[in-house]
C-alpha cells in the first residue's frame, strides 16, 4: 500500500493542510510586519555582520 491509501482512511485527515496553511499565514505575516518595524540601524548593522570578521 502506498502512504496516500493510509492517509486517506485517517478521519479527519483534512484538517492538516488547513492548518499548516493558517501556520504559514501567520508565520509569514509576522515576518512581514517585523520587517517593516524593525529599527532601520538594526538593518545597517546586521548587513555589516559579515564584513565585522
């Protein structure tokens, strides 16, 4: 048997993608606002990073 027949006997089974898409969604949008928020010399300072070694 392959692993999509195990899958397809699960009840409920469709609440995962619904949920790793809400996980994503959120995730992204943080990310999204964080970016848009974070303090500009924090940015300056992060680009340098590599350039501090």
């Amino acid at each position: 048997m392959k692993f999509s027949n195990y899958l397809e006997h699960i009840t409920g089974v469709s609440i995962y993608p619904l949920v790793s898409l809400g996980l994503f969604v959120v995730f992204f949008m943080g990310v999204l606002i964080w970016s848009y928020r974070i303090d500009k010399n924090e940015i300056e300072h992060m680009e340098n990073l590599p350039l501090n070694d």
